[in-house]
C-alpha cells in the first residue's frame, strides 16, 4: 500500500482541483486520481469550450450586421473546423494551466480510476487505482504515463468529486453521428444543416443560440410550458421571444415520443396538445439533463447513503460514513462548476477543523450564455409568492438604458424581486447583453444582506449597464427615474 495520504480526491474537475490547493494550501498531504483529463467537464467539454464556440458566433453575428454600426464589412463567412479548433484549442490552455497549478502546489495526481474499497472508524479509507475501465474522450492534453503506479492509496479522509454526464432516454441514445450530446456538438465535422435540439435547459439552449447563429435551422423541443424551466418565467418569455425573433422554432409543453434514423437525418416524433406530428432535421441534440457519476465507486457497498443518484452529505460535504465526502455534481444540485468549487473549499476547510458556514444554495448564480444572455440569482417571483411572501417587484427593460442603445442591444431587462416587509432582496433576473457579468453585483448584494434602501442610495457609474440594475430597484419602490 502506497503511503498514505491526509486527503485523497477522486475526481480532478472543478470541484476537485479547486478543494486539492486549498488542501495543499492548508498543509494537507493531498492527491487527485483522474481517469481522463484535468478540469473535468465544465474544462474541456462544458463551460469554456462553449463560451468559445458561442464568442464565434457572436462576433459572426455582429459581422453580419455591421451596416447596423456605419460599418461597411465584406461579405462575412465562417470555417467550422477552425471555430472548433479554436474551441479545443481553448480547452487544451486551461487544462495544461490547472496541470500547473497542481504540481505547483505539490499535489499528487495519480492517473487512473478509482474505487473505494475500504473503510474504517478513525482508520484510513483505502481506495484501489487501477487503469481507466474505458477510454478517455479526447483529452485535451494526453494523459500521462503514471508516475505514480496503480494500485492501493489511503488517507485519512476521501472526497468524491466525479461529476456528471449526460442523462440517456431509452430508444433515444446518443449513436455519435445523428443522435448527439454535448459531446459530439462541441465538435462537428461540419455545420448540420437543420438540427432538433431536445430540451431547453442551459445546455440544450446555448447549442440552440450557437448553431442558429451559424446558420442551421433550429427546432427546439421543451416537454415542460416553459422553456429555460428553472428561470423567473417572466424572463424566459422575454427570452423565448428573441429566440423566435432570430428564427429559432421552439415547441414547449410537447413530449419527444420517437427518435428514428432516417436517410442521412433523423425522424422525431413530437406529441403536443393532443396532436402527433414528426420534425426531421439532419442532427439530434439530447439535453434532457445530467447524472452524477456515482457508479463502480462502491459506495452503496460501504454503507453511503444515496437518494436518486445523489450521494446525500451534510453543510460541509460529510456523508454518513467516516472520512468519506462529496462535492460538486454528485452532492446535488445546482450542479454547476462555481458550487463544486465553494463545495470543495467549505469541505477541506471543514476537515482542517476552520469556521465553515454551509453554502445557501438561493444565493449560487446561475449563467445561460445564449443570445440574449440569461443570468439569476434567488427566488422567482412564483416561488417568493409559493413561499408566502408579500413581494415588491421592479423591472427596467434595455431600451432605457443609454449605455445598452449605445451598444445597439436595447432588448432584455433587469428584474428584482424584494420581500416587503423586510426589504430583503430575495431574487435578481436578467436576460440581454452581458447581463451575466452583471448578476454578481446582486450576488454580492444578496451575501451581505443588503436591503433595497442601500442599493437605492449606491451610486451606479454612468453610462453603463449597470445602472439597470439600480433603476430596477427603484422601480420596485416606485421611484424608477428613466422609464
């Protein structure tokens, strides 16, 4: 048995990197064991790819569109293979950072997969590396031969951050070639022509924006009313209605009955208000979601308990069994990157014995980096009211705004949603230009428990677009000046 470590981490995506150097940082002998590629998901197939491939489209847009700006601009065209390998490209420089960052900080990263096999009271958990059971999907870097050699490690305490991967409907799984996921869209060897794109989550809503920008004729299927469903519905309308605006075609509250190949394409039966009818389009994207990867860990077998693929932990990522613990995607959601990383640090933090607060899950943001962005942060104006609260509403749309006229993108609008008794900020919405660098400013708010008064009487610099987000509250307390 190789000698044992203080914290020992199974998984090196954003959860588990990030709680790796904190651990380091703290004094903790630490290892990561990675089967594919550093940064996880949100690295190399996830967040930042896709915010590449999407800045592509966005500058292609405004190309398209220069007259609009008095600008005279050949005719604009684009080549995929080089959008894409930009993207990848992207991907291989942030990957190799955190490599860095890793051996920088004297972290062991033990290349391999994982299985805890042993647990003990106040004892070590002993966990066996061995090699990966299936192949990596195109690291960005290659993998490593193993400095460090497979088999068995133990530490004093051991973090299950694994992530998730796409969720499989049955009758409809991905084949790589007409039926796709994340993963083949991140990539194609050529634009599709016209493409369906199975459920209006964030992913499946940034592949919508990319590929219509692009050019493809995009239907979009949502089997619940409203599209972006964990979005304030007032701002996913505003949303829907640009969307269709740029000739995306988007069915909500329809069901995907059928998924079959046809020719060179796909032939999608669609139930919808009673009705049948069938899309055929050249591509399938499947965004129905994701699921932890919780399976040949041997958890269930020690004893951990689970609730619907979810490992359960308590504030600080503890599970029910001694020394092991969870972060990130298999700890539930939000499952978003920036949670895993606040998870993976409250957690080594916790296990140092630190002052740790659990993390409120109503104040993590959350980012859609279509066209229009989307970004919240709180509670929807339903669910305040679910919550029996007496609300204050303000809302100021772009169109006020001279920064946003300046930029030429006065669609969208800033939405806060106030408790009024209190003045409590209980949720922000936005949906436009840039708006997801903006939300952190209500983020920030919401931590420090800042009330409406004290956001009215901030001075917002002019002209930005920030200065929604003050109009917005005055709005709330009918005091909004430009509207």
């Amino acid at each position: 048995m190789a000698a044992p470590y203080d914290i020992l981490i199974i998984g090196g995506g954003p959860g588990g990197y990030v709680a790796a150097i904190r651990a380091a940082q703290l004094g903790f002998r630490t290892a990561v064991v990675e089967r594919e590629h550093l940064g996880g998901i949100c690295l190399n197939w996830g967040c930042i790819p896709t915010k590449a491939l999407l800045r592509s489209a966005e500058i292609y847009h405004y190309a398209q569109h220069g007259e609009s700006y008095g600008l005279k601009l050949a005719q604009p065209g684009f080549d995929i293979g080089a959008v894409v390998k930009r993207s990848r490209g992207v991907s291989a420089q942030l990957n190799g950072g955190v490599a860095m960052l890793l051996k920088k900080n004297k972290v062991d990263v033990i290349w391999g997969e994982a299985k805890i096999t042993k647990v003990g009271k106040g004892g070590p958990v002993e966990v066996q590396v061995g090699p990966a059971s299936k192949p990596a999907v195109e690291p960005q870097n290659p993998v490593p031969k193993a400095v460090l050699p497979h088999g068995t490690y133990s530490a004093q305490h051991v973090i299950v951050a694994t992530g998730a991967r796409p969720r499989v409907l049955p009758g409809m799984e991905p084949d790589g070639d007409r039926i796709w996921t994340y993963f083949e869209a991140m990539k194609p060897a050529a634009l599709p022509k016209s493409l369906i794109v199975m459920g209006s989550g964030a992913i499946g809503i940034e592949f919508a924006s990319f590929y219509r920008a692009m050019g493809a004729e995009v239907t979009v299927v949502e089997l619940l009313p409203q599209i972006l469903p964990v979005e304030d519905a007032e701002i996913a309308a505003v949303a829907r209605k640009q969307f269709e605006k740029q000739g995306m075609k988007i069915l909500s509250n329809a069901k995907v009955a059928k998924v079959a190949k046809s020719g060179p394409g796909v032939e999608v039966t669609i139930e919808q208000d009673g009705k049948s009818q069938t899309l055929r389009a050249e591509r399938l994207i499947s965004a129905v979601g994701v699921q932890g990867n919780v399976d040949d860990l041997n958890l269930e077998a020690l004893g951990v308990e689970m609730e619907r693929g979810i490992i359960k932990v308590d504030g600080a990522g503890r599970t029910n069994v001694q020394g092991i613990y969870a972060i990130g995607d298999v700890a539930g959601a939000p499952m978003l990157a920036h949670k895993a990383e606040h998870e993976g640090t409250i957690c080594v933090e916790a296990i140092k014995g630190m002052d740790t607060h659990p993390m409120k899950r109503t104040q993590i943001p959350g980012c859609t980096y279509c066209q229009p962005q989307i970004a919240s942060v709180g509670l929807t104006e339903e669910r305040a009211k679910e919550d029996g609260r007496t609300v204050k509403v303000g809302r100021f749309r772009f169109i006020g705004n001279g920064k946003a006229i300046a930029l030429g993108e006065p669609e969208g609008m800033v939405k806060t949603i106030f408790d009024a008794k209190t003045g409590e900020l209980l949720g922000a919405h936005m949906v436009g230009a840039e708006v997801t660098e903006l939300i952190q400013g209500f983020v920030i708010a919401m931590g420090l428990e800042t009330t409406e008064e004290e956001l009215m009487h901030t001075v917002f610099p002019h002209p930005t677009l920030s200065e929604m987000m003050h109009e917005s509250v005055l709005d709330a307390y009918g005091k909004v000046i430009h509207m």
